[in-house]
C-alpha cells in the first residue's frame, strides 16, 4: 500500500485502510461490501429507525480481521447510509451520548466510502 491508497481514521484514532475497487457504474444491485469496527457494529444495531430489511443486513455481519463486514445492493446500503446518518445526526444535535454519536458518524463514514 502506497501513499496515496484511502484511510479513514476513527473516533479512536486507529487507520483504516479502504480497499480499493475498480470505479463503479453505479448499478444499484452492485454489491457493496462494508468494513466497520465491532464498536461501529454495535452503534449500528442500536439504531431503533431502520427497517427490518437493515438490520437484516446488519446482523448477517461476519467478522474479519479488521472487524465486522455486512454487504448488500448498493440500492439498500444507500439507504440504510441515509437511515444511519441521520440518527448520527440526531444524537449529536441532542448531546445524548458523544461516544455513540462518534461510532455512528464513523460507521456513516465507513458507509459512504463503500459506496464510492
């Protein structure tokens, strides 16, 4: 891995290293494979505002070496990326938890760069 390959860094500060696929034509029943922490896997399941199909998503999660991997058509996972981000969203604007905000905003993340 060189200089220029994708990182994301956590709320913890851990690098992540994103893999690196070819560019996508956007078909919408492209499966997109999603890598979060168990901690951001947690936040996830947490979220009371996704629908069952989600969650289905969610929970089949396997475990991997650098954490947890779900994957779905990239049509769901844009969804559930709206869905997710927007309970980040209200749970930093309400002050209610900042760890879990910082889990959800890190999954939200590790979401929208599976979609790229």
């Amino acid at each position: 891995m060189g200089p220029d390959h994708p990182v994301r860094v956590t709320a913890d500060g851990d690098i992540r290293f994103l893999p690196v696929t070819a560019p996508s034509k956007r078909d919408p029943n492209e499966i997109i494979e999603v890598y979060v922490t168990e901690e951001e896997h947690e936040a996830l399941l947490s979220v009371t505002i996704f629908f069952d199909w989600h969650l289905d998503v969610i929970k089949a999660a396997e475990v991997t070496e650098d954490g947890m991997m779900f994957k779905g058509k990239r049509s769901l996972i844009d969804d559930l990326a709206g869905w997710a981000a927007n309970e980040a969203n209200h749970v930093t604007r309400s002050g209610k938890s900042r760890r879990r905000a910082g889990l959800l905003n890190d999954a939200c993340d590790a979401i929208e760069d599976a979609l790229r």
